[in-house]
C-alpha cells in the first residue's frame, strides 16, 4: 500500500465530504468488524471510499500514529473480503495534520460480500442495509447476476411452448428434422414439465399473457422536451408484445415510426428528426436481453422532442457501473442470449459490442453519446438530439442558409433550455463581431444577422 503526501487543501476536501452512498468517513476508534459491515455495503452495492481516521464531531483529521497501527484493521478486513482483488487502499498523510488516515476504495463486486457478522449489507444512501433474510439475499444474488429469474419455472402448460409457432418455425429453420419437445428439454427451457422464463420469452407466442407486466414494451411520444406527463401524450401509450426476437424488432419498428413524425428546428431549417437506427435497435436489444425478468414492469420507450429514453427494469448485473459498461462483459439472462443468437437474422450479432455500436453510430451521426444512469430500480438510456458542435457553431451554420435567428430558434437548434443562457450565447457572438442585433419592437422579435464587412455591431438589447 502506498503512502501518499496530500495537501491542505485537499485534506480540507476530505474533512467536507458529506458521507452518501459512495463515500464515508470513520473514527480509528470503530471496532475493524463493524468496518467490514460497510465494506459489505458498498461492494454489494456500486463501490465507495471509506477514510478511516477521521473524527465526527467535530469533524477533524485523527490519523493513526504508525502504518502498523492498522494491522489489526487490515488483517479482518483480508478475511471477508481481500484487498488486492476488490480495493485499492492508500495511507494519507498532509502536513500539520496528526497521523496516516486510510483510504479504501472499494469497487463493486461480482460475488456477495458479507460482513464479519456474515450477514450481507447493501448501501443505500448513507446506511448500510443488513440482507438478513431470504427474500433480501435472493435480490442481492440476481442483481449480482449469480442467479438469474430466467431460470424460475413458470406455472403453465408446457405446450403452450412446446407446440407454439415460435418453436415451429425456430426448429424448421435453425435445428430441422428435431423434435421441438426433445430440444427444448436438452436446452434446459422445460423442467418438471413446465417451462421456464428464458422458455417462455423465447418460444412462447405470447409471452404477455404468460409473464404479464414483465415481458412487453410500451412507447410513449410527448410532445415536449420537458419531462412527460399525461397532457404531453400525443396518443395513448403502443404496447408491444411477442416473443424477445419480434419484441425487439417490433419495438425498434414502431419507434422508427413514431420519430419519423418529428420535425424539429436545425441548422437546415425545420427538419426530420433523425437518430441512427442502429443505435435505437442496440439499446432496445440490450433491454429486452439484459432486463431483470424478476422485477414486474414492462420496458418503457419515451420519445421527447429531443430525446429517446429507453427505461430497462433491474440495476446492472454484478460488477458493471455505468461507468466501465462499454469495457466490461456480464449477462444476466445467459440463456436468452446465447440462444437468441442462434435465430436467423439475430439482433444480437455481435455478442458484448451492442452499446459500443451505439455510441460509436451516434458519433458518427454527429450526435453526442448516449447517457447511461440507474435510476432507483431500472437502467435508463437517453439518446439525445444534440448536435456535437457547440451552441455557437450550430447558430453560425444556421445563417450560412437563412438571413436572421431569434432566441426561440437558436435554443431548439442547439438544444438550450435557458432563454437566458441563449442570450449570452448571442451576446458573445455579437460582442465577437460574428453578429449584428436587429431590434424588433420588443426584445421577444430581436433577431440576430451575420456581420457585414460595411456593417456596424449595433448595440445589445438590455
């Protein structure tokens, strides 16, 4: 472990954190084993810091005397969960402050982690939340990815798999000449006679029926850049259903659809919306093949004005972060996606790189990259209509082909919010020599010119 000299300033850092979900501050005084229960905590949850040497009231820098001082913390904290393979850990030591104070940084974990008391903790906001029950355990182990609910059985006909049209079809054109019953036991999607939730979504032709409020999707379209609520809707929510393969395909379709509908106001004029298809078809794909088929609620497609949320029930498996997602591999739901793959025309063709194409679609699109966030239950996917360039250049691009802009235009163009903001963004400009203001009778019909060589900036309405 190294030991780093930090600076006041930084110290003063440390001393103002506010303990949250990812970061708290201990006294050297805790027992090690009540430490380990926030160790737990953060690894089960999505990693952290701990100072440990600091005091809380008053808050103060209270450091141990020697590296040795720590041995005792370090060897329980080695015994339930080892240091090299889920932390790094650092001594901090700054001048005028007394003694070392430890820094560990616990990442993730793909494994449950469990506190000297072996129980389980889960960090949510500042507290650490004792899994100490089964159904609490059985959560943790699913968000981790170690089971997963596409194995659960579900209480129906296994025919209603076994003789679908969905089994037909896949077996006549990927397996001929099996017999559909035959396979699909081999292939672990029937067990004691009944089918599973992978079986289910796979082969069943109406999986909604069999799995309802877990299995369909629902596209929404609202009709403003703010946040939805009903008197936005442009028309009842579409929700649609089928078996994974055509949920996919279906959804990717209909959003198509409904965005093709949009105009909204670009550099060009009043435009199309335009988002790369292949971007939308990746992340609906990652949601109906990664979601937690545990959590009972539908997917959920949002089309705003200048965005696309796609909402995926269930946190991110194991140890992925919205952080190292285009770096890191884990499936949750391991059987659908490898035999997903196995269909004709599969939309998961390159196995692990769906996200990296959409990023890299909407690079090339010239849009910037998708936002990934958790939020409380569900994985959310914003695809945003916005213009890699700056607010400046998509303002000066838009004069190269009309004679004026106005505040209202230069915000949609580039997808400012703030009329306020807009109009320092202008300001600058004008006070660049880039623009003239024409004043209109009030300051909502200012309009805004590219500067003549002959002209003369006149002057900025208050």
């Amino acid at each position: 472990m190294r030991i780093i000299d930090i600076s006041a300033e930084d110290a003063s850092k440390i001393l103002l954190l506010e303990e949250s979900h990812f970061s708290d501050l201990k006294s050297k005084r805790i027992a090690p084993s009540k430490l380990t229960r926030t160790i737990s905590a953060m690894a089960n949850a999505d990693g952290g810091e701990i100072f440990i040497g600091i005091e809380d009231d008053p808050r103060a820098w209270d450091g141990f005397s020697t590296i040795e001082d720590f041995n005792a913390h370090i060897q329980t904290f080695e015994r339930v969960y080892p240091l090299n393979d889920g932390s790094n850990c650092s001594f901090l030591k700054v001048e005028g402050h007394p003694g070392y104070v430890l820094k560990m940084e616990i990442l993730k974990s793909q494994a449950v982690v469990f506190a000297s008391d072996k129980i389980a903790y889960l960090r949510r906001s500042a507290q650490n939340l004792p899994q100490d029950d089964s159904s609490s355990l059985e959560r943790l182990r699913r968000n981790k990815g170690i089971v997963s609910f596409e194995a659960e059985l579900v209480n129906v006909e296994r025919d209603l798999v076994e003789d679908s049209d969905a089994i037909k079809s896949f077996t006549e054109q990927v397996v001929p000449n099996v017999d559909p019953a035959v396979w699909l036991k081999k292939q672990q999607l029937i067990k004691d006679s009944k089918p599973t939730v992978a079986g289910v979504m796979l082969f069943a032709d109406e999986p909604q029926a069999l799995l309802p409020k877990r299995s369909g999707i629902k596209i929404y379209r609202y009709q403003t850049r703010e946040d939805g609520e009903r008197a936005t809707l442009a028309f009842d929510p579409v929700t649609m259903e089928g078996n994974a393969y055509n949920l996919i395909y279906g959804a990717v379709k209909k959003t198509v659809e409904i965005i093709e509908n949009i105009k909204i106001m670009t550099s060009d004029g009043l435009s199309k919306v335009r988002y790369p298809k292949e971007a939308l078809h990746e992340i609906v794909t990652n949601a109906v093949l990664h979601r937690d088929y545990s959590v009972p609620d539908d997917i959920h497609i949002r089309i705003f004005e200048n965005r696309i949320e796609v909402q995926s029930p269930g946190l991110l498996p194991a140890h992925i972060t919205p952080d190292n997602i285009l770096q890191e591999r884990f499936s949750r739901n391991g059987v659908i996606v490898r035999l997903i793959n196995k269909f004709p025309d599969p939309p998961n063709k390159d196995v692990g790189e769906g996200l990296n194409t959409a990023f890299e679609a909407m690079k090339t699109m010239k849009l910037v990259a998708p936002v990934i966030i958790q939020a409380g239950m569900n994985v959310i996917v914003t695809l945003k209509h916005e213009s890699l360039g700056s607010p400046e250049m998509l303002i000066m691009e838009y004069l190269e082909k009309n004679d004026f802009i106005m505040n209202k235009q230069a915000r949609e163009i580039a997808n400012v919010q703030s009329e306020n903001a807009m109009k320092h963004i202008l300001r600058r400009l004008v006070e660049a020599g880039m623009l003239e203001v024409v004043k209109g009778k009030t300051v909502f019909d200012t309009k805004y010119i590219k500067k003549t060589a002959e002209g003369a900036v006149k002057l900025f309405p208050d």
